[in-house]
C-alpha cells in the first residue's frame, strides 16, 4: 500500500496534534511512561518498521516514546494513537492500544482496543499486536529511528 499524497498531508496533520488529541482523551499515560522514555534506557527514541499481518498487503508502524506518553502511527492506514502502559513480563512491555485518529468508530481501518507487546531482542525492538480478543494478529522487527 502506498501512501497518497492526501494520505500524506493527512498523517502530517495528525502527527501535529495527536499529543492534542492524547491530552483531550485523558490517556496522559504517567504511570511508566516518563520511566520508558528517559534518555538511556532500550525503550527510548523512536522505532518503525514493517508490520505483518495476515491477509493484509504489510503496512508501516512507528512508535514514539515521550516523557509521559508512548504514540504509535500507521501512516499508511491513516491511524495513530497512544499506547497505555499496562505492565510488564518477562522482559516485555505491555500496552493497551486506543487508537485516536482513523479508528474504525471513525469509518477508519484501525482496530480500538487492541494490544501491542514490545521487546528488545539484539538491538531491534520487537512488536506484537493482539487482537480484542487476545489472537495475535500482526508482527514487526523495528528499528531505532537515528535523529541527529
């Protein structure tokens, strides 16, 4: 799936005020989120990469870690949300999905209430997506977006 340039202007413009939109909802994730994001640990900075999904032509996640928010944008979907700290296990992070812009309430694509798992496994940082119900649904190997 290629991004159109609509698609593009659009994902500009929700990048611009998802932190807005994450502030209006309430889901100002304090409780982990200032802890992952603090300059030096594995989660910090910003990760994209290609996520796999069944029966679905591979689309592009990227995931920012802020102070006291995580977002996380399908900019070839038209999606972005946040990612709520939900705990961790066995050396994963846990986080229940709300998606803010293009969710299927919104006549979008992206599923509400799903849950992403992150990991990291020799310098690339594991996704995992979980469907409501708990399947998993889709996968991804992101990397460390280097800014200068």
């Amino acid at each position: 799936m290629a991004v159109s340039e609509v698609g593009m202007k659009r994902n500009a413009k929700a990048l611009y005020f998802l932190p807005t939109a994450v502030l209006a909802l309430g889901f100002f994730v304090l409780d982990g989120g200032a802890a992952l994001a603090q300059q030096g640990t594995p989660f910090s900075g910003t990760w994209s990469g290609s996520v796999d999904q069944a029966d679905v032509d591979a689309y592009d996640v990227e995931i920012e870690f802020y102070d006291d928010f995580v977002t996380v944008l399908y900019a070839d979907l038209d999606c972005a949300g946040v990612l709520e700290n939900t705990g961790a296990a066995d050396g994963r992070r846990a986080f229940a999905e709300h998606i803010v812009i293009g969710g299927e309430n919104e006549g979008g694509v992206c599923v509400d209430d799903g849950t992403v798992q992150l990991d990291i496994r020799g310098g690339f940082l594991t996704y995992r997506w979980f469907w409501p119900d708990g399947e998993l649904g889709a996968t991804a190997k992101l990397t460390r977006v280097l800014t200068e």
